[in-house]
C-alpha cells in the first residue's frame, strides 16, 4: 500500500509546484505589461519630445492639402521704349490708359537734355490687364523701338515656401505646449528661445509670400518715352549761337581743367631744383 502511496504523493507534489511556476509566470508577465503600458502613457521630457518631433510631423497632412490647392504663379514682367512727338500728350493718352485697364504708377522719373526728352515710368497692372495694356501701348501712342515681355514661374517656390512654413507652425505649436509642461528653468529658457527663432523663421516665410503673391497679382510694366529734340536754327531754339556758346563753355572749362591738373603736381616741382642740386654736385666731384 505505501508502494502506491508514495508515487501518488509524489505526483500530486509535483502537479503542485507546477501550477505554482505557472501561476508565478503569469503575475511576472502581467506586472511587465502593466509597467510598459504606464511608461507609454507617461509624459516624455521636454527633450524627448523635441527629438521625436522631426519624425512625427515629417509628414503632416494639412501642408500636402495645401500644396494641392496651389494654383500656378506666373510673373509677367516687361519693357517698352516708345518714341512719341509730344511728351505731354503721350502721357495724357497713358494715363487714360492706366485708368481703363484698373494699373497705377509706381514710379515716375523724367529727364531733359539738349537731345532729346526722357520719361521713364513704372506701371503696375493687374495681371489679367497685362495684355490689354501692352496693347494699347503698341497703338496709337507713338512707334515702338524696342519690347521686351518676360514670364517667370515661381509655383515651385511658392509651394516650397508654403510647405515648410506649414511644418513651422506645427513646430511651433508644439514647442508652445511643452512649455506649459515644462518642469525646470532649463527647459524654459531652451524652449522660449525655440519659439522666438521659429516666429522670426514664420515672419520671413509669410513676407516672401506675400511679395510672391504681390508680383503675381500685379505685372510690372517698364515704359520709355522718348523724344528727340531737332537741332535747327529754323525750327528751334537750340541752334548755332547756343551751340557756339557750349563749345566755348566746353573749351574753357577744359583748360581750366588742366590747370588745375597741373598745379596738383607741385610736390614733384619742388624736387626739380633738388634734383639738379645733387646732379651738379656729381658732376663736379667727377672732375676734381
């Protein structure tokens, strides 16, 4: 009977210990999980955070929406050089021109020399009127030397520009609250500083857009009118006397111009003397 007994027991001892491992095995795991799910749910430090952020918002989704939404930016630009008979009434007819077609003058800049009459004005227009206001430059307002028309696409940079300047914001906002989470001066001061590059860094991005923007609403048109003066003593004021008098005018001033070239040079007429002193001297210690 204690034959059987004692196996029995034996086993029953070891169903035992097994069961015990078993149920150790499991607390074990279920401890690890509960300790990695309060480490996931924990708040990372501010530096931790700032490590992860290239990879979290390597992506984000509201610049790619953007960029999908940007139509394309064309600048137009050009130059014209008109010669037209009478200043004034040339820039009559442009400014009825300007007012047709919505442009305004940007600058304007004349000049008046004994050849001919410059008018240099720049004219920006909105950049549906470009056309229209090219055109009607080319009619009526006098002969054409010389247009130059030029478009430039900026779409690729203005999407570049928008893009990164999506991240920034994204950037910024997250750098804003992990200073309300943020536990030392430290990380304070580290993450203020972040914040105020970023601003100076969305600052820039949003000023080149709206110069983008800017070009590309209103086209940039250079024009030149030109007047030649006619140098005839029958036909106008500018003739033989006045010319005489400049050449004269010219000739003197020419002279004086050389006189005064000359004085400039007085430092050097006073070596002269010193020059033929010590000539003279060896010269005559040669023949003693």
């Amino acid at each position: 009977m204690k034959k059987f007994l004692i196996p029995l027991f034996c086993l029953i001892l070891i169903h035992c210990k097994k069961n015990e491992a078993q149920f150790l095995n499991a607390s074990l795991v279920d401890v690890i999980q509960e300790d990695k799910v309060a480490a996931e749910d924990a708040p990372p430090p501010p530096s931790a955070v700032a490590e992860e952020m290239p990879s979290s918002v390597s992506n984000p989704q509201k610049p790619t929406s953007q960029m999908n939404t940007i139509t394309k930016k064309i600048i137009k630009n050009g130059e014209m050089r008109i010669q037209v008979g009478d200043i004034k009434k040339a820039q009559e007819q442009i400014n009825s021109i300007l007012k047709n077609n919505k442009a305004y003058v940007q600058k304007e800049e004349f000049q008046n020399t004994d050849n001919d009459e410059n008018l240099d004005i720049i004219i920006r227009v909105p950049h549906q009127n470009f056309d229209a206001l090219i055109n009607s430059f080319s009619n009526g307002i006098g002969s054409v030397l010389s247009k130059n028309i030029s478009s430039n696409d900026v779409t690729e940079e203005y999407t570049d520009v928008s893009i990164k300047l999506g991240n920034k914001k994204i950037y910024l906002e997250k750098y804003r609250e992990m200073l309300k989470t943020a536990k030392t001066t430290k990380d304070m001061l580290e993450i203020q500083e972040n914040i105020r590059a970023l601003e100076d860094e969305i600052d820039v991005a949003e000023g080149r857009l709206r110069f983008i923007d800017d070009r590309v609403n209103y086209s940039t048109l250079n024009v030149n009118l030109y007047k030649e003066k006619i140098r005839s003593s029958a036909t106008s004021k500018i003739g033989f006397g006045s010319r005489f008098g400049d050449s004269v005018t010219e000739g003197w001033n020419s002279f004086v111009a050389f006189l005064l070239g000359v004085v400039s040079l007085w430092p050097f007429f006073l070596l002269i003397p010193v020059v033929i002193f010590l000539w003279r001297k060896w010269k005559n210690r040669e023949k003693k």
